[in-house]
C-alpha cells in the first residue's frame, strides 16, 4: 500500500494522495456551502418542509466532509472504517467523504 503523499495508479488498491482528498473535499464543502445560501437567501429556509429536511441534509454533509479532513489528517483518509481495507479511488472522488467501501455500505443499507 503507498502513503497519501504518493502518485494515485490505476490499481483500486491505491490510496489517492492528500492533495487530491484536500482538492475533492474543498470542492464538496464549497459546493454545500452554496447550496445552503441559496436556500438561506431565499427565505424560505423554514417556510417550506423540503427546503427545511434539505438544509438538514446539507448540514449533515457538511459535518461528514469535517470528519473526513480529520480522518486526512490522521493518515486515515480513504480506509473503510469497517473492513479497514482501501477505499477505490473511483468512489472517493465521486464521494470524498465516504467512510465505508461500497461492500461494506451495501451491508450497511
């Protein structure tokens, strides 16, 4: 296994670098962030039933991207936190605050 500092290849046994982790995270939280203020500006944040369960929501995510910069920063990043094996590649940078690998969420759900 290569540490976070190393080039990513094409085997889906790789761990991505922490340059990529930090440049796919940022791009989710300021996507969040602009997601919920739009909803804030608005108005119609706690007027409307589905813009109050998607403020909810976007919240939610927000404290998964925070838990993943920590879990970046303790050389924990991209390993499922229930098999302990790699996450692919592939489903970090679709989903880059991912905890589990796609075999363990499937059992999860």
């Amino acid at each position: 296994m290569t540490s976070l500092d190393t080039e990513r290849s094409d085997s889906p046994h790789e761990r991505v670098s922490a340059h990529d982790a930090r440049q796919w995270l940022a791009r989710e939280r300021n996507a969040r962030l602009t997601q919920l203020d739009a909803i804030e500006q608005s108005g119609q944040k706690d007027a409307d039933e589905l813009m109050a369960a998607q403020t909810v929501s976007l919240r939610r995510v927000l404290k998964e991207i925070d838990h993943a910069e920590q879990r970046l920063e303790a050389g924990k990043y991209g390993v499922c936190e229930e098999c302990a094996r790699p996450v692919a590649p592939e489903r970090l940078e679709i989903l880059p605050y991912a905890r589990c690998c796609v075999s363990c969420q499937k059992k999860a759900v």
